[in-house]
C-alpha cells in the first residue's frame, strides 16, 4: 500500500462545499471517493488539507489517500479522471511519504477572490466572480488590505473551526486591479484560515473600497478581535483555493 | 416608436444558438423576447446581427428592436436585465436611427477562439474554452493564420448561409499565446462569416500546431475552395462572438 498525495481542480458551483456531509449532497469528497472505488473496487476515505464552503471553487486542492496501485501514477491520475464528472479533474497525483498528511503537513494555503466591477452583471462570469456595480478604490483596500500581514488574531473576520485559537499568519494579502478598474483580484496567503476568513475580509475590504469604511477603520475592527465588527461576508462564487503549500 | 439597438452578453451553453428554431428550445433570442414582452406587455420580434451556434458566447452580439419608450434607455436596460435569465445580459441600449438594422448595417464582425493546452481538463474551464493534451506551436499557426487576410474565397471553411457567395474579407486574424504555451487565443474579425467558418479554420490552424500539417499545406488547402480539405470543426465552447463594429 503506497500513500498518494493529488492535486485537485474544481468547479465548486453545484457542490455543497468538498467535506461530507449528513444532510447535504452532493459533495467534491463524495464523487472523489466515488471515482476511487470505481479505479480501485472498493471503499477508500481521503484525507483533506482543508474544507472549502458550498459554491467555492479550487485549482489548488491537495488530498492524500493509501492505495495498492503497481502502475506508474500518471495512470492512476488519469484512470480517476476517466471517472470523475466534468466539474472534478486529479491535475497531479504523486507518491507521497506514508505519514504524509495534507492538513497538518500544509505550511499554508494560497487563496484568490475575484471582483468585477460594471454597470452590468455579466453572464459569463456569474459562477466565478462577485459583481458589483460601484467603483472601487484598489489603492484605499491595498492600504487596508496591508494591515492584514503578520501573526495577529482574526478573530473579527472568523471562527476557528477546530479549538478557539483565532491567531493565524498572514504572509501575503494583495489587492490588485486592472487599469480600467473593471477586474480585481485578491490573493491572501496564511498559515491557516478561520471558518470564513477570506470572504468575511473581502467583504468588509469591498466597504472600504466603496468609502464606506476607512482605512483606519478597517485596522481599528481587526484589532477589536469581534465578530460583530466585521463587514458583510461576501458571496462565494469569486473565491477559489489556488494552493497547499508544502516543505517540499 | 423608437428603434433602439441593444449589445448582448451570453453564456451560450444551455441555448440552441441565438436564432429562433422550429424544434429546439431555448434559444437566446426566445429569451430576450420573452423579457421584452415582460417589459412592454406586448409581443416584439428583435433583428440581430447574427446567429451564433449552439454552445457558441457572445459578449457584444448586437440586436434592434421598436419599442415606445418614454424613459430613459438605462432604465429600458435595467428593466431588461432584471427580467432576463442569469446567462443573458443587456450591456447597453441606445437609441438607433430608424432604418438601423443590426446585420445589413455591420461593417465587420469579431471572433475569439479559446485553447488551452495541458496533460489534464480543468473544470473551471469546460466550458469556455478547447482542451488539447498536445502542445502547439504558436508561431506555425500564426505564420498560417496570416495568410487568412484579406477578400478571398473561403469556400474551404465554411458554407453561405444565404446565396451562394463565399468570398469574404478577412481584415485580422491573430493568434496568441501565453509565454508558457498552456493558453492560446486566436482573433479573427472579417466583413462576415460563413456557416461554422471560426471553427473550422481552429480545426485546421491546430492541425498546423501539432504538426499534422505544414503551414505551406494550410495556405494550399485554403486555395482548393473545397470544403472536404478542411480540418475539423473546433467545439464550439471555445468561442465567442466578442464585436460587431459599425460605422459610427
């Protein structure tokens, strides 16, 4: 039996969110886990580096599963992808170390969040991003957005979802637009994330690009340490887990 | 009565094309009828540029319709777009001279054509744009694609959809890639198009790409004016119809 570690892409629009759930199908877990049984013949369980929430997509998922697999990995990868349903595709799989697990071996994960701004909801990019009629501005939210870098509690933008450690560490929170203003992106890089941290953080950056909130103001609530503080949790189409990152 | 000309954005996976079929339904144009007729009460038929293929986008495929409208062309906009589904967007209305008519009026049209090239499908892109597992070589098709400008008879890709005349003018026709060849995005704009034109000569630019033909044998074929040495159709996910320009 060999550990596998695979990357995962996916449309996260008509799943509820990647984790098994009681009363909610279907789920990414779910057909991954089907896809493995249909290539191996029988019940496997694969572990996560992390949930992502209903309609949130990922470029960049990373699971690990144990497998007697005596071909090379590449046919593996694409025996899973044969199987998988159009909105699931295995982008790598390799061998991984027997103790290798994906959550708690992750040294951190990258996400992006997509905004569009126009007049008009555009119908090509409804599963993929939040659309927002009023301009924003990219210089104020970076200045907010700056204040996010370093090891601080979080506890405005989220709940733990295992414990009450709110302290996380952010490595990299950029805000960039293109020339027109009509595209933004949002790329934010921590250790680990408070149940939902970006899109609680998106959301309020969004009031402080509208003017709706200072710059000032935006580091005076992360530093209140409340839930309550925290603007609008913004809607999960525009986000995606790009990367789990590793020591390797 | 005022004629008004109207800019459409879709995603055209779930419509039969734009035009109006006796036996497939929805078709876009059906839909945006339907939210004209919830907006003025009454049964309107819109004129349009041209069809486009099922699974084919648009993001400015123009329409003109008559309406009596006291208010102001943005509110006709909202109003239209409050009423149309998720997949079908108003960009812009404005008032048109009488006698504007969307097609005879056009000056030229402007098509994108989606590739992207990597071992694996990615779900978040299934349905914009053609995957192909073989790299291409970009500056054989766009050696290939230059000699797709100007009047010529394009009889090789693509059949009249009225008379018999396939000669068209060609007035760009660009292929680019992304500096690590995984992305690849080939505008093409001319006067007018033949029935499945754009697809087919992807079809035949990506044979060039892969080596299945020299860009010699590409520019011999195009002076056959035989439909049979066409490459295949390109799917038809990948493209979109992005302009149709007109003189004013």
């Amino acid at each position: 039996v060999t550990r596998f570690r695979a990357t995962l892409v996916y449309d996260g629009t008509r799943f509820h969110g990647f984790q098994w759930q009681a009363n909610a199908s279907p789920t990414v877990q779910e057909v991954v886990e089907a896809a493995l049984k249909d290539v191996c013949g029988r019940d496997l369980r694969v572990l996560t580096a992390g949930r992502t929430d209903t309609g949130v997509h990922a470029s960049g998922q990373v699971i690990a599963f144990d497998l007697d697999w005596q071909h090379p990995a590449e046919d593996l990868r694409n025996a899973l992808n044969a199987s998988l349903p159009d909105d699931v595709a295995v982008r790598a799989v390799d061998v991984a170390p027997d103790e290798f697990h994906p959550r708690h071996d992750a040294r951190s994960r990258t996400y992006q969040y997509t905004v569009y701004v126009g007049a008009v909801r555009d119908p090509l990019r409804r599963f993929t991003a939040w659309h927002l009629i009023a301009p924003l501005d990219a210089k104020a939210i970076q200045q907010a957005a700056a204040a996010l870098v370093g090891i601080q509690d979080f506890a405005t933008f989220g709940t733990p979802t295992v414990g009450d450690i709110t302290v996380r560490n952010v490595t990299e929170a950029r805000w960039e637009a293109s020339s027109d203003g009509s595209e933004h992106c949002f790329t934010i890089t921590a250790n680990a994330f408070l149940f939902r941290m970006v899109r609680s953080i998106v959301g309020t950056l969004v009031m402080v690009g509208q003017g709706r909130m200072t710059v000032d103001g935006f580091r005076a609530i992360l530093a209140t340490r409340d839930r309550q503080q925290s603007g609008p949790v913004a809607p999960p189409q525009g986000l995606t887990l790009i990367a789990v990152n590793y020591d390797d």
